[in-house]
C-alpha cells in the first residue's frame, strides 16, 4: 500500500502540515514524511498506487488527511488488514513487527484522533422500545400479560444485538399494532364496569352426598340423591345463586336439580343442557338471618328403561359441573383489582372531573415516560374529557382513553432523553431520570422500579450508583440481562434455527438445542451473580448439566430434567467454547466448519473480526476430489494453499482446528473418517497449541486482554443501544483497566461500563 506517489509528495507535504487534529501526539504529516511513507512504499505501492488499485483500493487518490478521516471506514479496513497480518499476502514481502506497530499508530492518530481532556460521548439514535422491552414495561407498568410477540413486527438487529437504535425504524404498521396492543394490555389492567359482587365458587367435586360421585368433571348423579357442603356467607341478604349443570333427558323428560338451603330446596330447574355441554342456571334467593348454612343440589326424577329403542333416551342422569353464590346483592361488590386502583388511586371529596384526571395522568406519566411530566404535557390529554362527555361518559372513560394515547406517545415508545443534567462544555451529564432509565433497561429490559424513580427524584441516584447496580443484579430481572444480552453475544437464539442432520446424528433434537442454550445461560448467570472473575467464562472447570445433555458430553451419573452444577475434572470440557451450544451454532447441518468456529472466536470472543470473503472464492473441495479420502483437516489445507484465501484462513483456521474434536453438535470425537484428528494449530502471533485444551488456555491466558476489551465492547454497544465508533476507544480502554483493578470481575465491569462517559454523558 502506498500513500502518495513520490513524485507527489513534495506537493502534499506543506498542505498536510496545516491540517493536523488537535490532540495527535506528533505532526502526522513530519512523521510520515520520516516514517510511514517510505513502509508504504516498500510494501504496498505494487499493488495499490501508481494507476494500480487491487480491491478497489488506490491509496494515492488520498490527498490530504481530511480527505482520509472523510473515509474513514476505509482507512478502518486498510488499519485492519495491517493489524490482522492480513496485508500484504503471505507471498509477498512482509514489514517487521515494528514496521506495523508503526503503520497501526500513525493510522489512529492521524485518521482516529482522540483528544482525552475532551472525551465525546457520540451520537445515540433516539430509540424505540423493542418487543422484548415493551413486553416487561407493559408488564411492569399494568401488570398485564400481553402476547407480544403475536402483535409486533419483528425487531431488526445491528451489531449484535436486537435493540440498536439505528435499525428499529418504525412504521405505520407499527403504530397501529403498537395501538392495539395498548387496548389488550388496558383490558387486562382497567375495568369501567361494576364489579361483580363477592362470589363464592364450589366445584361440583368438591361436594360430597349419594346417588353419584365425584370427578374431574363436576358431580355426576346417576340416581337420586343429594351432594352437598357448608359454607359461610358474609351475612343476611339477597344472593344470586347460579348452578352450571347439564344432563340426559331419558324418555324425552329433562332432568330436574333442586338447590338445597339447609336440606330445604329453595328453587328447581330442568336442566335441558347436553350434559358435554353444562349451561348456567340460576335463582334469587333471600336469607333472613344466620351465615353458616349446608348448601347444596339434589337430583329427584332418575330413569332407566333398556327396552326403550333409542339408546339416547334410555337414561336421565346430571352433571352438576359447579355451584356459585354471589351476593349480597344488596351489599357492596368486590374492590376494583390492585392494578385499576394502580393507576386510578383515589378521588378525593369535592374533586373536579378535571383535576382528577390531571392528578391520574400526571402519576401514570412520571411512571409510564420514566421521568416527570413536562409543563403542559397532561393538559393536552385533556381533550379526551370533553370527548368522553359529548358522548355521554364519565371521567373514567376519558382517562382509559387518555391512557391509550399515552402509550402510542413517543415518551412512551422511546427512549427519550430530554438535555436537562449539568453542562461539562461540549458535553452534558444526563438527567437522573435519564440515567436510571438507562440502568433499568441495561439489566433489566424494562422500566425503572419504584426505588429507581425514588433516588432519582431526590438527586440521589449517583450517589448510591453501586449499591442499585449490586441490588439490580441481584434481582430476579437480571435474568433479563442473561437472556437478552448473553443470548445475543454468544448467538445462542440462533440454536432454534439449526437443524444438524438427523439422519447423522440421531439424537440431536429440540430438547437438546434446548437444553445446550440452558447450560450456556446458567454458567453465565452463575459467574455474573457470584462475581467471578468473567474469564472464568472461558475456563470454568464446572458446568450446568440435565441427563439428556449429560449423557450427550458421556457424563454419567446424572439423572432427570432438572439442571444441577456438575464438575468437569477429568473431561476435555471447560468454558463455553467447548459447549455444544457454541459447537452446534459453528457447524454445518453435516460436518464441523473450523472455519466457522475460528470466525466466530474471533468476532465473538476476541472483537478481532475478519473482513468478509474476496468475491469468487473456490468452494472447498469434497472428500476424495484429490484421489484420496481426506480428512476436514487435509481438504481445509489444500484450499488455503490459494494465495487469495491464505491470510484470511491463518487467522481462522488454526482456531477451528483446535476445535475438531468436537463434532458437528459438540460431542467427543477422536477420528475423522476413520483418521486420527490433529487438533494443534499456531495462532497468527506465533503461539502454537497441539490440542483444545492449550488452545483454551491461550484464549484465556495470553489472549485475554482481548477477550476483556471484547466483553467490554459488547457490554458498552449493548447498555448504549448503538455501535461504537473510533471515538469511544478510550471509553472501552478506560473499562477494561476499571475492572482489571478488582481482577476483572463481571460486577465491576457492569460498574465500570455504567461509569463510563457514554453512558454517563451526552452531547450538549
């Protein structure tokens, strides 16, 4: 690669002098006249100057640095190419170490300049609540269950994750599916009408009598007789007494069930219900004095005739399926449910329509849109009031209406976050309601809690920043963050999608997939809630195991459905990236992929992705195509000795063959059709390994300050809802060197994302 033609450089030199970023180290342009230049030319000028651009890329059409920072996800890839030991091709002459150390500086400084006395925040998209967050707001908000998934569109994904502001576009669609989700959800959560009066419900086979007996079904008479019980009733009065029965009516005469009072019988009816299909009954009656009474049914006009033809109308028998009592009618009905009196709470005496419904509004906001009311935001609502009277209904009926709006209301929809913290120059510090939004839906993927909502409106939120992080974590909804953010990290949703073939692995089915997820997601959870250090993520020496994935590893000893923490001392097992979750998602339908499983370590594990594929790469040859029955190994290397596919393959390859001893779902495996399996590989810094287990303690030794730097990655991108860009290198430096103070354990992590200046900031 060569930055300018020599001839040009003369020319270009004064210009770039003018145009150095504030906070570079050295001038760029004096130090590529002395160092980069000439690295350029010796290694890449044959290939991408001079009239030449392989890959469509001609580095000296570059002019100045402006011209390069205005292409910077070029001068990205060119920076990884170097980095990676991607460029130039293995068969061509390679710069030293220090010549790349070098080329990778200069690029930063002079394409990705950071000035630390002057951190950025960046850019967060303003975004939309996706289906897994608008479920458990609805649900935390209302109480209501809602099927969700069923009323949304799908949600998209970037970067990784399902909750990426760029990508959740919204569309009239949505709104009126958002609406219709609104009105269930209030169905669930609101009720207008009277309440029902106190009920008492009796079960058919909780009664006890002659003439029949008890089953799942109810009562069943097949003779007279009478099944009854005692019960207590609040006091004297009217009762509504409803039976729900259903019979045979022998000799075309409809059977007839009596309610019994105290062996009294109060009312009779014909019960004319098939008795597959009970109707309700029902009868007032009055009781005049007492609360403790013997009530029950009695069934007088048995028969039975064989002789008659139709076999239908031989036998009359019942089927009492329940007994209900409700009342006093002239008493009080039951109290509105928890989550109607919730949001609608107390009127008080002499309170205007108006004011009431100012004062419910004004509570639900502060809960719904996570933070207080702006002034005049709930008087615009008001306009369902006067609606609601024009068409005759009272104020309850403008609040339910109002409350369907609020939640179609981009405050409600979005995560809104109104600039109204302390001002830091070019910065701000986000308002307490904001931050506490941010927390809730970071390891929650929901709304705050009230706690949340309380520290916040006392300006107190900041102040006891780690004690809610540690209480939030400890919280059950954590188990929001495992699933949501470990499920998406590690692809795990993507399990459910994978179909191996069944006629090559028998035993692999859903309950498997399953049951892998599971065993992921619990050691997860295991090293996040007992604070382990998070490399323990990739060398656990214990796992979560049922029988079913057990017997799959060849664990024996363990028994039934339920998981339990398992040692694996003695096993070839340690760490997710020898979990047949991970192992499964990494494979074909048929085989192993090394290439697969080295991809996904890198991007995944290591945040050291490599570039997509040249166009028109060859296909990997089938067993056999070269006159022998080659092993995956052997095939893998014979495709990697094309030049245009080596350097890619260097990076990948030694990866996945250090995972060939799993097969293709991630159980043992110590042949190849019918060859030993060499698992031992040489990473691209030079370390070598000669099987899984020194390949993980690589990963988890040598190479773990990238996998810090890539969990901190995915946990920033993840707790922001947007991708990161050059700008927030310090931001992940200064997370990753937080939590390496307290041995990089998964709380202080979390902590040292929550501390970080995006997180923390916006732009003013």
């Amino acid at each position: 690669m060569v930055f300018f033609r020599s001839h040009q450089l003369a020319r270009h030199l004064a210009w770039i002098a003018c145009v150095v970023p504030l906070g570079v180290s050295a001038d760029p342009a004096q130090q590529f006249h002395d160092e980069i230049e000439p690295i350029f030319i010796n290694y890449c000028y044959d290939c991408h100057g001079d009239g030449l651009s392989k890959g469509d890329l001609a580095l000296d059409e570059y002019q100045s640095i402006d011209s390069m920072i205005a292409n910077r996800s070029v001068w990205k890839r060119i920076r990884d190419h170097i980095d990676f030991r991607l460029m130039p091709p293995p068969d061509e002459y390679q710069p030293s170490d220090l010549e790349r150390s070098k080329l990778v500086k200069w690029i930063d400084d002079a394409v990705f300049p950071i000035d630390p006395d002057h951190p950025d925040p960046g850019h967060v998209t303003l975004r939309r609540l996706n289906r897994t967050e608008y479920r458990n707001t609805i649900q935390d908000l209302l109480g209501a269950n809602i099927k969700v998934d069923e009323i949304l569109p799908p949600d998209d994904s970037g970067y990784g994750f399902d909750h990426i502001g760029d990508v959740l576009t919204i569309s009239p669609l949505h709104l009126e599916r958002y609406l219709d989700a609104a009105k269930e959800a209030l169905d669930q959560a609101v009720h207008l009408k009277p309440m029902p009066f106190p009920q008492i419900k009796i079960e058919g086979n909780q009664l006890a009598g002659e003439g029949g007996e008890p089953s799942k079904e109810g009562w069943y008479f097949y003779g007279n007789g009478t099944a009854s019980k005692e019960v207590n009733l609040p006091k004297p009065g009217r009762y509504l007494i409803k039976v729900i029965a259903g019979g045979t009516s022998g000799a075309g005469i409809a059977p007839k069930l009596d309610f019994l009072l105290e062996d009294e019988v109060m009312h009779t009816w014909d019960i004319t219900a098939p008795i597959e299909a009970p109707k309700e009954y029902s009868t007032e009656i009055t009781i005049e004095s007492g609360n403790r009474f013997k009530v029950g049914a009695a069934f007088t006009n048995d028969f039975w005739d064989e002789t008659i033809p139709d076999p239908n109308q031989r036998d009359r028998n019942v089927r009492l399926k329940r007994l209900v009592i409700e009342g006093p009618l002239d008493g009080p009905r039951q109290p509105k449910p928890a989550r109607h009196r919730q949001i609608y709470g107390s009127r008080e005496e002499g309170q205007d329509d108006r004011s009431y419904m100012l004062a419910v509004l004004d509570r639900f906001a502060r809960r719904a849109f996570r933070r207080p009311p702006e002034p005049g935001e709930i008087e615009h609502y008001l306009v369902f009031l006067k609606t609601a009277e024009q068409n005759g209904e009272n104020v309850d009926y403008a609040i339910r209406h109002a409350l369907e709006a609020m939640l179609v209301s981009p405050a409600f929809l979005f995560h809104e976050e109104p600039k109204t913290g302390e001002s830091h120059g070019d910065i701000r510090l986000i308002s307490e309601y904001a931050l506490a939004s941010r927390l809730s839906y970071f390891l929650w993927s929901s709304m705050p809690d009230q706690q949340l909502f309380d520290l916040a409106a006392s300006g107190k939120l900041r102040e006891n920043l780690k004690a809610q992080v540690e209480r939030m974590i400890a919280s059950p909804k954590s188990g929001q963050f495992v699933e949501n953010f470990a499920g998406q990290w590690l692809q795990l949703r993507d399990l459910q999608s994978i179909f191996p073939d069944n006629k090559i692995f028998p035993d692999y089915d859903g309950n498997l997939a399953r049951s892998m997820a599971t065993e992921t997601l619990m050691l997860f959870s295991d090293v996040l809630h007992q604070n382990e250090p998070v490399d323990r993520l990739l060398d656990a020496d214990y796992t979560f195991l049922n029988q079913k994935l057990a017997e799959h590893y060849g664990i024996d000893g363990i028994q039934g459905n339920e998981f339990r923490k398992v040692s694996l001392e003695g096993t070839e097992r340690r760490g997710i990236l020898n979990q047949g979750s991970v192992l499964t998602l990494t494979s074909y339908p048929r085989r192993t992929s090394p290439v697969l499983r080295g991809k996904y370590v890198l991007e995944n594990i290591l945040d050291t992705p490599p570039p997509p594929p040249p166009p028109n790469i060859p296909q990997l040859e089938a067993a056999g195509a070269h006159g022998k029955n080659l092993s995956l190994r052997q095939q893998m290397e014979l495709h990697r000795s094309d030049p245009s596919c080596s350097s890619c393959h260097a990076l990948m390859d030694p990866i996945g063959f250090g995972l060939e001893n799993f097969n293709a779902v991630g159980a043992w495996r110590s042949e190849d059709r019918g060859k030993p399996i060499d698992s031992s590989g040489k990473l691209a810094d030079g370390s070598t390994f000669a099987n899984s287990t020194e390949l993980r303690e690589l990963i988890s030794g040598k190479q773990r300050p990238l996998f810090h730097r890539a969990l901190a990655t995915k946990l920033l991108t993840y707790a922001l809802g947007r991708g990161l860009e050059w700008y927030d290198r310090p931001a992940v430096d200064q997370i990753v060197l937080k939590a390496e103070t307290e041995e990089s354990r998964f709380i202080p992590l979390i902590l040292a994302v929550i501390d970080s200046v995006p997180f923390q900031y916006q732009r003013d």
